[in-house]
C-alpha cells in the first residue's frame, strides 16, 4: 500500500480561504484563539493509549511532520465511554494538545480522520485551535464495487477502504457475483472459481480470477480497522450464468441476449446450491446484512414457464404468473438468509414480494421510479438510497466525457452533492447513502479513480453533514486542498479545477 505522505511545498502553493478544509464538513466547528504546532511525534494517553492498532495510526499520522521540526511532542488524549450517538465525538485542539471524546471507539476514529485532514493539510507546521462537535446525518454511508464484470484486486479494495476511512464512510457493499464471472471461492463448490471465475466484461477468454476465502477474510479484517463493514453480493435469482456455467442443472435458461440469466427456482437443488454458498459466505463475512440481488430478473426469465419443475412449482404453491415464481424465491431465500442470522439486502424490485420488513433493507435503484421507494415508505421497510442519478459512478460526471454511461442525464460532481436535496423522503426510515461503482464500462485501476474520485468526497459530505450545513461552493473550497493529497497517492482522479490534468481512460 501506498505509504501517507503529502507534498507540503504543494500544498502551501495553494490559495486557500481558510485552513480548516474537513472533509466531510463537521456539523460544528469553534475556532479558538491560538495554533498548535505539531511535532513528529506524539504522546497518547487516555481509553486507547495502549491499543496497537490507535498507536500505529497515530504514528502515522505524525510522521509526515519533518523529524526536524523543533516543536514539543503532540499530547493526545483519546476518551472513550458516555453517552451520545455512537458514531458522534469531540475534537478539542487547544496549545497544550489534542482531546478526543466519544462514546465509542468508532467515534473517536472519525475523530482520529479529522485530526489527520488537519495535520495532512496544514501549511505551517501549525493546525488552528478549535473545538469540533460532529456526528454523521445517516448510518450507512456506502460505496458499491462491482467485480464480476471487470476484476480489480486486492491492492485496489485495500486502497479504496482506505479512502472511505478518511472520508468517514462506513458500508463496502462488494457485488462479487454475476453473470460475467464469480469472484468469491467457495469450497463446496469448487466449479464457481474453475469455472465460473473465468472471463469478463471484455475478454469472456480472461483467466480466472476471484477471492480466495483467505484473501476475503484478509479484506474484511482490514475494513474492520477501519470501522467499515463489509456486504457481499451474491446475486439471484437472475444475474446468475457464471454460476450457471459452473452448474448447468441449477440454470433457469435466459434469453438469447441473456444466456442461463437466472437460477432454476422450481428446483430443490437450486435452494440447497444457494443455500450452502450462503452459509460459508456468512461464515466469512461477519456484517449483519447479505445482499442477495434480486433486480432485474424479467429481462430473461421467459424460459421458466418451459420447464416442468417451474410448472409444478405455481401448480404447489398456486403461483399465478412468474411474478409470483420470483417473489417465492426471494422469501424462500430471505428465510435462509435469517436463519444465517443476517438481514437481507434487495434491490428495490423486492419491495413487493413479501417479505418481512424488520428484516430488510431495501436499496431503491431506480432514479426513475419514485413510487418504488415511495412503497418502501409505505410498507415500513428502511431504504438506503442510491439512485443511479446521482449515485452511480459509472455514469459520466462531465459532459465532456464520452466513456460512461448517461441516462437522459449524468451524475455530476454537484448532483452527487447535493443529494438527496429535493427529494421527498422519510427520514427515519432511510438507512443512509450509497454510491454504486458498476463496472461495465470500468476495466483498469486508472479508470475506476476516474470515475471514483472526488466524487466519493462528495458523496461522503452528502450522507455525513446535516442538510443545513452543507455548502457546495464551500465544498470546492476545501476539495482544492485534497487533490494535491491524491497526487501524492497516484491516484487516478479526475480533477474538476483542471480537467485537462488526468485524459479520460478509454477502458
């Protein structure tokens, strides 16, 4: 991984309006006569004085302070305990040191992520006195990563947690199946990975490739550090030819367009499949949610009405249409899904098939079909919200970009901002914000930056920072000084203030 360091010349070239440049903004800031002046090293004291892994992130922290500096060390005095929100602290920077206070040790690392943005971005050697009193607007505050169809890696996934810790964002939704390739090794079925692992979006030849159940318990450990929780996606009951290709006699046909597109649901060998590669992905992935798809299973499932176990299926169970064969797979998965002792995660086509809404959460997708979330409203169900306008990152973000997607629209840098302004939602019943990075048109680590950044800044501003606070002008004012960070990182981005800095990938 790429070590933490920050041009400091670069970053004093910049003008800048002030030198609090937080990202996502903090829901209240006092400035406080005076500065401190940092050191490269620091004196921790308090709850996590002796926790290894606060100890290594406070060095780190530090050490991009030159050893030559002649300041006293930092003290910082990290409290844990109390009450208030969970993910909620206080952030006081006086002359004499730094004070952190939470009730939660998730707290006082978002804390630890706004000291850092500080220390990162200071332009003297000195950071303002100040007393910070945060707390994030929803719970979930996601990025979805698609490697079925383009498969980027270890390195990438490590180097995209650790962005979304910076930014205090807290749900990695990974989309791990679907019909390009399986990404996810399971044991019991070997032919998932032999086979189903092979190809992609643009090469159905490429080698397989996939996460092991080491590598896989290798990220969630590191996205644990960080206080982020990790989904999977298995995608059913459509969505599944790799699978298909692995296991031809768990296959629901397609369509010509969409070869083996679903899992047969008339067949008991298509619950018992799912059934074991549910249990060792809950096995592997302690978060309380799976997310089991159920999107767009009408673009191929015609050929189920062929097939003398679907027949006997709504013959049983007095399924009328196949609707109502869907809907049955979604509970029947649902249930399984329970008894792992997880809540389920469905796209917004669930929200009609009848499922229990105290154990579901509803993503609702479809930026065009307001009434979906609006019946997610209405039956009760907690909804996070990611519309494909503005929160899919695989559209463009430029109109000058010629690559992604658009529909009738794209998600540009101010859109993804200031969403979900205009939108009529229930407030209590939303979980939170997601971005969805799907990969279709996104082969390469260069173009997955591209498309990422600093549209994640902006959408991590979005799910944190209370509507009345936010500020989109003020925002570019701050996002200036965090793209010499993201030089420094040789990231990909795209650069809203130069947009000639960084060409548009073709792939």
């Amino acid at each position: 991984m790429k070590k933490i360091i920050i041009n400091m010349i670069s970053l004093i070239a910049l003008s800048v309006v002030a030198d609090i440049n937080i990202i996502p903004q903090p829901n209240k800031v006092v400035e406080k006569p005076g500065r401190l002046a940092l050191s490269s090293e620091c004196i921790l004291s308090g709850s996590l004085k002796d926790s290894p892994r606060v100890k290594a992130d406070v060095a780190n922290l530090f050490a991009v302070i030159p050893k030559e500096t002649a300041a006293k060390p930092v003290k910082l005095q990290i409290d844990i305990g109390g009450q208030g929100a969970s993910e909620s602290y206080i952030l006081k920077v006086s002359k004499d040191g730094v004070h952190v206070e939470s009730p939660s040790p998730s707290g006082g690392f978002y804390a630890l992520q706004t000291l850092k943005q500080l220390v990162l971005f200071s332009q003297d050697g000195t950071i303002p006195c100040l007393e910070i009193e945060d707390a994030p607007r929803f719970g979930w505050r996601g990025f979805m990563l698609d490697e079925s169809r383009h498969f980027f890696g270890m390195d990438k996934v490590k180097e995209l947690l650790d962005y979304m810790a910076m930014y205090k964002m807290n749900r990695f939704h990974w989309h791990l199946t679907d019909s390009p390739g399986w990404r996810i090794e399971i044991k019991k079925y070997p032919k998932l990975t032999t086979i189903g692992a092979i190809g992609n979006k643009s090469d159905p030849d490429a080698p397989a490739a996939f996460y092991t159940q080491e590598d896989i318990k290798e990220i969630v450990d590191y996205a644990s550090q960080r206080f982020i929780a990790v989904i999977p996606e298995i995608d059913m009951p459509g969505h599944a030819a790799a699978a298909a290709r692995a296991y031809p006699e768990i296959s629901g046909g397609g369509s010509e367009k969409h070869p083996d597109f679903t899992f047969n649901p008339g067949s008991e060998k298509t619950y018992q499949f799912l059934s074991d590669v549910l249990t060792e992905v809950a096995a592997l992935f302690p978060a309380k949610w799976i997310h089991y798809g159920g999107d767009e299973v009408h673009f191929a499932n015609k050929q189920w009405l062929e097939m003398s176990e679907v027949k006997a299926l709504m013959k049983k169970e007095n399924l009328k249409d196949l609707k109502e064969v869907e809907f049955y797979f979604n509970r029947r998965m649902a249930k399984v899904i329970d008894g792992l002792g997880r809540k389920t995660v469905g796209w917004d086509e669930v929200v009609n098939a009848g499922l229990d809404k105290d154990k579901t959460l509803v993503m609702w997708w479809r930026h065009n079909m307001s009434d979906a979330l609006q019946t997610a409203f209405d039956k009760g169900f907690e909804v996070v919200l990611c519309p494909r306008i503005p929160c899919y990152f695989d559209f463009v973000q430029d109109d000058s970009h010629k690559v992604g997607r658009r529909w009738k629209g794209f998600c540009s840098l101010d859109l993804t901002y200031k969403f979900p302004a205009g939108l009529n939602i229930k407030e209590k019943q939303v979980a939170g914000m997601q971005a969805n990075l799907w990969s279709e048109k996104v082969a390469t680590s260069d173009r997955v930056d591209f498309m990422t950044y600093p549209r994640l800044q902006a959408l991590s501003e979005a799910a944190w920072t209370q509507g009345k606070n936010k500020n989109y002008d003020q925002f570019l004012t701050r996002l200036k000084t965090h793209i010499p960070y993201m030089r420094e990182q040789g990231t990909y981005y795209f650069n809203p203030f130069d947009k000639t800095e960084h060409a548009e990938p073709a792939r």
